[in-house]
C-alpha cells in the first residue's frame, strides 16, 4: 500500500483541509484536527480491509466509498496522494470543509465525500 503524503507548508498539528487523489484525480476532501488523522487513517482502514477485518466493532460495515476506492486503487496499482490544503479555525472546519467541496464540485469534480 503506497500512499503519497504532502504538507505543501500546512502546520500538520494545527487544524486542516486535506484532499485525497487517486490516479492524479481528487476525488475526497475532509478535514481534520490534525494530519494525524488522515495520515493514519486511511492506511489503517486499509489494512483492516485488506486483513477482512470491520471497520469498527460496533459498526462492521461502515467503510465509507472513498474508503473501497482507495481499496481499488490499492489493488490496481493507481497512484495514491493525500495532501494537506490549508490550516483552518478549529471552529469553523466544517464550514470550511463544506465551502472547499463546493468549489471542486463547480469546477466539475466529482467526489466521493456522500
């Protein structure tokens, strides 16, 4: 499993965008409190998908479709990249995260975060 990870200059332990693209095409974008999350996450749900093991006990199933994606990307061989886009207000994260999907969706990218 071969993920790429950028910080592009983002303070990697203060609150941030990220944005994940497989085949050179992004197709995620979350937030998070840290870089530690997205950094660990995604490898760690991977394996566990990987090993057949669930996503959590109390909620086996709940491997969300960027998740298979990466699966499939694993699986294919397509290139992996989670980059950091910028640090944001702790209180407004969400906001942020929203206004940053909205914008790659007006410049027709299609994303996996439904």
């Amino acid at each position: 499993m071969n993920i790429d990870f950028r910080l592009n200059g983002v303070d990697p332990l203060s609150p941030l965008l990220y944005k994940i693209a497989i085949g050179g095409t992004v197709c995620y974008i979350g937030c998070a409190n840290s870089a530690r999350r997205p950094k660990s996450a995604y490898r760690r749900n991977l394996q566990r998908m990987i090993n057949g093991r669930p996503y959590r006990k109390g909620n086996p199933e709940g491997f969300r479709v960027v998740h298979k994606r990466l699966l499939e990307a694993t699986y294919s061989g397509e290139t992996i990249v989670i980059e950091l886009i910028r640090n944001v207000p702790r209180e407004s994260k969400f906001s942020e995260e929203r206004v940053e999907i909205q914008m790659h969706r007006n410049n027709g990218v299609i994303l996996l975060n439904d």
